[in-house]
C-alpha cells in the first residue's frame, strides 16, 4: 500500500489517525454532520477556538508540503479555510512567542527580546480582552506563564507544564490527574529530558500521555458547554517539543517513511564538525551528530505530530457533533519551530526557517464566505489578537502591532506589512544575539556581537543553503535590507543603530524599557 491509499485508508477506518471511538466517529468527522444542536448564542459572535502545539516547525505538516508527515484533520482544517505560507514567531522561543500570542505586540513594545519570564499583567491580554467581549475563556494545556496559574483574564486554566515548577507548590493539573489514574508511576519514565533531541517511545499507557490529556480535556469542556455566551478556548498542546516520545503505533506509522536528511547551508561549516551524540550533551543546540540520529529524531518528532493530529480530530468532531464546528473561528499555530538537526543547529532561539517559521492555518466561521485559501502574506503570532477582536465585533487598540487578518483575506490586495520582524537576545553562546528581517521571500539577518550579516533569497533557495551577503549580484537587495533594519530599530535609539546602520553590540538585551515587570536572570 503507497503512502496515500494509507492516509485514505487511515481517515476512513479512525486506525492511522488513532481514534479513540472507531469507524463511526472517524466516518462522523469526514462528513462534516453536526449530529447535536448547540445551545443558540444571543450574541451573533463566533466561537474561538485556537490549537496550538510547542515547538513545531512550519513545513512539518502535510498540507505545507511535507511529503512524509500524517497530519489529516490539521490538513482538513486547512482546506477549510486560510493557509498561510509564510507564518513567523518573532522571538523564536517559548515564552517571548507566547507574550506575542498574548499581547498582540511586537517583542519591543511588550518587552521581551529573548526567552525570560512573561510578565503578570500587561495593558492588552487576549483572554481578559475577549472576556470583556462577552466571551467565556477558558485555557487547556500550556500557558508557560509565571506565575504559573496566573489567569491574564481567563475564566479558569487547566495547566500542563511539563514538569516545571516555578512556583511554591505548584504541580500541574495533568501530573495531579496522572497522580489519580497512576498513583505513584512516574510521568516522566521515557526518561527523556524537556530539551533533549535524543528520542524514544512513550514507556506507558498512551491514556497518560499529555497529549491524550489535553486533546480529551478539549473535548469534554466541549461536550458540557452550553452556555449562551460564545466560547474562546485555548487549546495548548506541549508536543512535538522534546521529549520527542510517541506511542509505538504512531512511531510505526513512519517505519517506511522517506524522511529528510538535515539541510547544511555553505554558510555553517563551523558547525559541521562530526560529533559523537553519546560525547555530547544531550540538549546541545549544536552538533553534526550524523544523519542516522537526525533522522530517527525527526521520525519520532513526526510521529508526536501525528498522535496531536488525532487529537486534534477529536476536538473537531467534538465540535461537529455539538453545533459549534459551522459558526466558529478556529486557528491552529505554534509558539516556534525545531531545528532538527538544519545547518547542524538543534532547537530553536534562531532566526532560519526550521526555528522562525510555523505553522498558521485559520478556519473562519461558515458566514464569513472567504475565499482565499493560501496566503503569502508575512504574518506573526501578534496578528492573532486583533483578529479575534475584529470578529468578536470589538474595537482593535490603535497602538496594537498586529493586524487583523480577517481585513487581508477580504482584502487581498490592500496594504499589509512589508516585513515581520525577527530577533532574539543572547542565547546559548554570545554570538548568538540577532535581529532579522522577512517576507517569506527574501530574509536579512545581521548578528550583533559580530556584525555578521546573512542575506537568503528563499524563492530560489527555501532550505537557506547560500548566503548572498557576499555576493556583487547581492549588494543592492543587502543594502536595502540593511536600510529596513536600521528604520525598524530606530526606535531603539544609539544603542541599535547609528549613521541609518544597525550597530554592534557589546552588551545583550533581554528586556525593553516596555517590559511591565522588573527583569529577572532566567536560563533557558
């Protein structure tokens, strides 16, 4: 059987897709039947629904383009809607991304120019926002805030932390359920640490995994809604981050799979000196560990991906069987992406695709009559918040970063964004302070500490296999991104950029003058 007779295949019997009720809910989902009427909602507003995942690069789905990863009931959510080519986190790490997602604001205006600590309160906050809308908001899954169970205007959370605590007493309300269902086990007995990029399968029950855990939360809020208020359910799952740690079954799934070597770029060779995983330390975000490790990483980091998809085929049905799937704005994207082994990087914190780049799909409401399907628009995670306000019927701040998207999918030829931005404080080592430039077509790079610049041209070359920079045929383009960058850091005064160039820097910095709370020395 080829690869799509056994996606086909996999969609109608519920097996591939893992679903956890059979043929019949599986034949449900792809008939797309809403089986039971919601409750009416008085005020006209669409429900919200936003799924994300932690750590998952953009081209590691199906419908963007990767040949090898099962992921139906995304790529069917997709094919509903907008699929957006050329969606960007900003500040490619866990919690400056979510402070994007959060505030709606570009990373100097909300604070944060690398991975430290969200703040406890900010002017504008997505769930308080919507609440003000009339919403009922309520979070599954993870927040990565601090402290931990801070609501920033949620109804209620129910957390997964993946093991951190940085709260007093803090224990997550997944390691509590475990604890009920697997009195004294312990959840993390694959034995895989949180930034690790070795792999393993998952050691117990898939019933425990967090992945199951927050999929059926999902659903079972969605089962007892009815309430007349519209819902914003926030739906975070901490996969396919490490531990890259799937059921057998779905491990199984890519057993014939034409996986992808690691790409290497003429620009990385410092990198690329053979390196002995075993030597190593396990989440060493460098090292040429050899294809035969990339590769079984990515298998595994795949097949995580395929057992989220399932779940994310249970809430959509969940949602069908309730009435709710037809007038709802359901978005699925992610905090950043995962290196895998590219240009011999591991992680993410850079500012190349694997890391930057995630996946941004949107499903709009069946009354919304969209007709665009696929955008090369350059959007960020700080586009999401204007959005929901936009479709909740509420007012977008003037000051607000993001852009509504609803305004380029009616609009395709009206002005947008020229091009996102990208940056993040010293991480890892000192030379890895950057800030960066992008339209999903062409990308400009310059690091701070060296004054290093890379410049890619990513219509011809998407894997970022060749630096322009150096190049006669180049020099116009550079000089034109290297104005861009000193207009968009001008804000920033004398210590970014001077004579109309962006500077070298002695000194890295994590939090802007915009950050609400006092800076506190985080390790990543």
């Amino acid at each position: 059987m080829n690869r799509r007779d056994f996606i086909e295949k996999s969609l109608l019997t519920g097996i591939a897709a893992g679903s956890m009720h059979g043929q019949a809910q599986a034949t449900s989902r792809l008939s797309g039947k809403s089986q039971q009427p919601g409750k009416p909602r008085k005020s006209g507003k669409p429900h919200i629904i936003l799924l994300m995942t932690d750590q998952h690069r953009g081209d590691a789905l199906h419908c963007t383009g990767h040949p090898s990863v099962i992921s139906p009931h995304i790529d069917s959510l997709a094919a509903d809607g907008t699929l957006f080519m050329n969606g960007y986190s900003s500040v490619p790490s866990s919690t400056p991304a979510r402070t994007g997602l959060l505030t709606g604001l570009s990373p100097w205006h909300h604070g944060m120019l690398g991975y430290g600590r969200v703040a406890s309160k900010y002017k504008y906050e997505m769930p308080q926002m919507l609440r003000e809308a009339g919403y009922y908001t309520f979070g599954i899954g993870k927040m990565h805030w601090y402290p931990q169970k801070s609501l920033h205007g949620f109804h209620a959370t129910l957390t997964d932390e993946s093991g951190r605590v940085e709260t007093p007493d803090y224990i997550s309300d997944y390691r509590a359920w475990f604890q009920l269902h697997a009195p004294g086990q312990n959840p993390d007995l694959t034995g895989i640490g949180w930034n690790e990029h070795r792999a393993g399968t998952y050691r117990l029950d898939e019933k425990l995994h967090p992945t199951t855990w927050t999929g059926q939360t999902a659903c079972e809020l969605i089962r007892n809604y009815n309430s007349e208020k519209p819902l914003f359910l926030k739906v975070s799952f901490a996969r396919p981050h490490s531990p890259y740690d799937p059921p057998q079954r779905y491990l199984d799934m890519y057993r014939d799979a034409d996986v992808p070597a690691p790409v290497v770029g003429d620009w990385c060779g410092r990198y690329g000196e053979k390196t002995d995983p075993a030597a190593a330390s396990k989440d060493a975000p460098w090292g040429n560990f050899g294809e035969a490790y990339a590769k079984n990483s990515r298998k595994h980091y795949y097949a995580n991906i395929t057992f989220i998809d399932d779940q994310i085929g249970e809430i959509i049905n969940a949602l069908k069987q309730k009435g709710m799937y037809d007038d709802a704005l359901i978005c699925f994207t992610a905090d950043h992406g995962d290196m895998l082994g590219d240009h011999h990087h591991w992680r993410k914190t850079y500012a190349y695709e694997g890391s930057a780049k995630i996946p941004y799909i949107v499903k709009w409401p069946n009354d919304n009559h969209i007709s665009v399907k696929k955008s090369d628009a350059p959007v960020e995670l700080r586009d999401f918040l204007p959005t929901f306000l936009d479709m909740a019927g509420a007012d977008v701040p003037a000051d607000m970063d993001g852009k509504s998207l609803l305004k380029l999918v009616t609009h395709p030829q009206a002005q947008w964004r020229k091009y996102i931005d990208l940056e993040h404080a010293q991480c890892y080592s000192p030379d890895n302070y950057w800030c960066a430039l992008t339209d999903g077509k062409i990308k400009y790079i310059h690091f701070f500490r060296t004054g290093e610049e890379l410049l890619f041209d990513l219509e011809k070359d998407p894997a970022e296999l060749k630096n322009c920079a150096g190049l006669r045929s180049h020099q116009r383009q550079l000089d034109m991104m290297r104005g861009e960058m000193a207009a968009h850091l001008a804000e920033r005064g004398d210590g970014f950029v001077k004579n109309g160039k962006p500077v070298t820097r002695s000194e890295s910095l994590l939090y802007s003058p915009n950050y609400p709370d006092h800076p506190l020395t985080l390790s990543l």
